[in-house]
C-alpha cells in the first residue's frame, strides 16, 4: 500500500515541539546516569494551519480526518521528509466569513506506517 502524501501549504508560525525521551538514575553522591529511553526516542509535534476556500479546505478536512490512524509523509519546516498522524482531538476549522475557512490541527511524528 502506498504512503499518502501531505501537499498543502501550510501557513506560516508554524510551531514545534520536541519531546527526547531518556531514563535517568540520580546518585547519592550527585552522579546522575541519563539514557535514551528505545530508539525512536526522540518526537515532534507541529500545531499548523492552511486557510483558504471552502471547497479547497474540505480536501484539507478529508484528507486530516483519515489520516488520524493511518500514517502520512510531510516536508516539515526543516525540510526534513517525516511520517506523520494527525492529533484525534486537534482537527479545528474556523469560518471567519461565507466562502473562507482556516483549519488548525496538529501532526505527531510516527514511525511506522
């Protein structure tokens, strides 16, 4: 099965966060041992956005709505080329007026398809 691909421009101020997980063990004596916890230890999450026509913003919507369990490619800011799932609970369009809509959402990096 091929890997969708995310094509949308973003808008910009796009925001990330980098989580790097480790396991750590403090000492009596102030020694502390600190270690990568597996190894994809290391995530980010992107709070984005795209605003634009209706009609265009609902292939955004589709497309956001089912790729929540299922993973996607995408070019971050750094261009680095990631697979990524949308946040369940972070899907949010906003209508500011008739035919204009802006929907803001969060991808999470994955790591398999």
């Amino acid at each position: 099965m091929a890997i969708d691909t995310f094509t949308w421009c973003v808008r910009t101020g796009a925001s990330a966060t980098e989580s790097i997980a480790t396991m750590q063990s403090q000492f009596g004596d102030g020694y502390k041992q600190v270690a990568a916890a597996g190894i994809n230890n290391a995530a980010e999450t992107w709070n984005l956005a795209c605003s634009g026509r209706t009609s265009t913003m609902k292939a955004v919507r589709d497309f956001l709505r089912s790729h929540v369990t299922i993973s996607f490619w995408w070019v971050n800011p750094w261009g680095e080329k990631k697979l990524y799932r949308v946040r369940a609970d972070s899907i949010s369009p906003t209508f500011p007026n008739g035919n204009f809509v802006e929907i803001s959402f969060i991808f999470e990096q994955a790591f398999a398809p």
